[in-house]
C-alpha cells in the first residue's frame, strides 16, 4: 500500500515529460541519500552520547583539577 506521500510524488511526476522525470528522479535520488546519511549520523549520535557526556565530564573535571592546558593549535 503507497502512502499518501508516494501517490503525491508520482502524480507529480507523471505530469512531466520523460527527460524532466529523469532530472527529478536523479535529484530524488541525491537527496534520498543525503537524507539516509544524516538519518545514519543521527542514529550513531544518539547512540554514542551518553558517551559524550561522560566525556564532557571528565574534561570538565580535569580542567578544574588543573590537569590540562590550553591546546597549541601551532603544534597539530
């Protein structure tokens, strides 16, 4: 069963001429997979950001302990 979304887009494409569909269909494409990477990198945040804040946590620590410096970006 298409969602209402699906018939939408290929009404909208229908009423094109073929060399327009192609266009549209290549720049669907492009954006599809742009979405599914963020989608992806949302995914991977999420599961890595209580991760994060333990981090976040001990460099906060850290730097109140006086265990870090400020970082010489000349050396990198």
């Amino acid at each position: 069963m298409k969602s209402s979304a699906i018939m939408t887009m290929t009404k909208m494409m229908e009423s094109l001429p073929e060399s327009a569909q192609n266009q549209a269909l290549e720049q669907l494409r492009v954006y599809i997979s742009e979405m599914q990477t963020e989608q992806k990198w949302d995914e991977l945040f999420s599961q890595t950001q209580s991760q994060l804040v333990a981090a976040a946590r001990q460099a906060r620590k850290e730097i109140a302990m006086g265990k870090s410096k400020p970082m010489d970006f000349d050396r990198l």
